[in-house]
C-alpha cells in the first residue's frame, strides 16, 4: 500500500485527525492552484479533481470539454491549529483575478472559474466576508461562487502534484515563482 506521498498514486484527501478540516477552492489550472497550498505551513496533503458539475466520474477532457459543469479544483486536509480558513482565503485571493468570470489568464471555460467550495456554515460565513471585503479592491464584480462542497472527482493520476514532479519547488514555505505549463 503506498503513501500520499507516493507521487504516482493519488490518494483521496480526507480528514486523517479529528482535529483536521478539508478546504476546496477553483481558481483556474489546478495545477498552479495546488503548488500554492501545498507550500502552505498547515497544509498536510493536496489533490487535484473536479467538482461543482453534474457529471459523475468526469473525466479531465469531458471537463476540459465544458461540458460536465465541473471546474478544475484543489481539495487540501490543514491542521487549523497551523493554518487559519482565513489565511488560506487570503492564499486563494492573492493566487488569482476573481472578476475574470468563466476564465484565468489564457485559460477559458467555466472549468476555471472561481469557487469556494465551504465545508461547513463557519466556512461559508468567513467566504461571504472575505469575498466581501476584497470586492473593496475592485472595480469589476467579483464573480468567484461560494458554494457547499460536494461530491470531489480526484483527477486522473498525472495531474496529480504535476508541477512538484515537472521540478518545481513543493517546500513548505517556498516563494519561488510558479511557472504553469501543459
């Protein structure tokens, strides 16, 4: 049986502790989104997949497609004692423009559309502030949806930790520049 380490094996992000949340957040490519959090202090395992459609067992190019409703996400298990839902609200902010709608950059679709998938009422309830409070820093409406987790599709085993194994830099606290490629 292998570990979440192991790189080639996705394993299912759950809570492993009781004393452990889950997050899930959408902010265009998973793959960039993933290697900020897993830098995170408190952070204690990432997993790229799909989430918030209405396809069951999608697949990377059905979402890519546009087709399944799902968008490209980052589910994490943090131990709260390290890492504030706050603080990574303010990672999730920083990583990306939440006016851009169905799109991030180049990357176009509703795939990449910015969410806050909340595990809990005190989850949703400090979304709803903190979309609030960086609305003040824009023109634009920001368009980023706060909505229940449901059901999160792992993604297919390569997209997994992608850019730790293209070289990039996964240490915990890492300020390297994070270069996406596909």
């Amino acid at each position: 049986m292998s570990s979440f380490r192991d790189l080639s094996i996705p394993a299912v992000v759950q809570t492993t502790r009781p004393d452990t949340e889950l997050a899930t957040f959408a902010a265009g490519c998973f793959w960039s989104v993933e290697l900020v959090f897993q830098r995170k202090n408190g952070v204690l395992q990432t997993q790229v997949g799909y989430t918030g459609g209405s396809k069951a067992e999608p697949t990377y190019k059905e979402v890519c497609a546009g087709s399944t409703g799902h968008a490209e996400a980052v589910r994490m298990e943090y131990d709260p004692k390290e890492m504030s839902y706050n603080t990574l609200l303010t990672a999730f902010w920083n990583k990306h423009n939440p006016t851009q709608g169905n799109r991030q950059g180049n990357d176009m679709g509703s795939q990449y559309r910015s969410a806050i998938f909340y595990h809990s009422e005190d989850q949703r309830k400090l979304a709803e502030a903190s979309k609030h409070k960086v609305q003040e820093d824009y023109e634009q409406p920001v368009t980023t949806e706060i909505l229940p987790a449901g059901t999160f599709y792992p993604a297919e085993v390569y997209h997994q930790r992608y850019l730790e194994k293209g070289g990039q830099c996964a240490a915990k606290g890492s300020t390297e520049n994070i270069r996406c490629y596909g």
